[in-house]
C-alpha cells in the first residue's frame, strides 16, 4: 500500500508532502501495479523539480526506496508558482488515488 500525505500549515498552505510504502506486486503481476507507482513517482519527481528548479524553493527534502519526504520552508508557500506546482500535484495523486483505491491511501493534515 502507498501512502501519500499532504500537510498544511496553521494558514491552510501546503507545507509539506510525503510518500511511503509500495505497491506490493504479486506473483500474477500486472501492469496496474506498475503503473500505480510509476504515477505517483513521476508525479512528486516532477514536482520536487519544478520547486527547485523553477520555483527556487529550497526544499527540505528526503528521498530514498519507497519514501520520498518534501517539506516548503514557510517563505516559499505563498509564492504563486510553488502554489501551482503542489496543488497540480495533489490534484494528480487525488485522481490515481480514486482510480486504484486498493492501492494508495491519501490523507490530509493540519499541523497542530
């Protein structure tokens, strides 16, 4: 199972995204299972460049198998094209998540 979390802060901006797990691939494999990561992967890949390198966001980020942690620093979460690239992304992984339910969890935070 995959999870992919969004947080927001106390001002309702996204402050950061996480993905954990794997999409167990069973002995009769089929390409769904696949394409259920490989989405997400490209998805948040995407994202995380086009922070950095488009946006210059200087992202706090994380990265290894089967865990990919991204956090905006509180200056950089109004900027507008940041705002599009995070919310175009978690509108991404909104729509893989409601055509393979079995496979991604996604949950919604609000920091404290």
């Amino acid at each position: 199972m995959l999870h992919v979390t969004f947080q927001r802060d106390s001002r309702d901006r996204l402050s950061s995204v996480s993905a954990d797990g794997h999409v167990e691939i069973p002995e009769t494999s089929s390409d769904e299972y696949s394409l259920v990561c490989a989405g997400v992967s490209a998805v948040l890949q995407a994202a995380r460049l086009g922070l950095e390198v488009y946006a210059g966001v200087p992202l706090a980020a994380q990265q290894q198998k089967g865990e990919l942690r991204l956090h905006l620093p509180e200056r950089s979460r109004d900027d507008a094209a940041a705002k599009a690239i995070v919310t175009t992304a978690e509108l991404a992984i909104e729509a893989i998540a409601k055509e393979y339910p079995h496979h991604i969890v996604v949950r919604r935070l609000k920091e404290g």
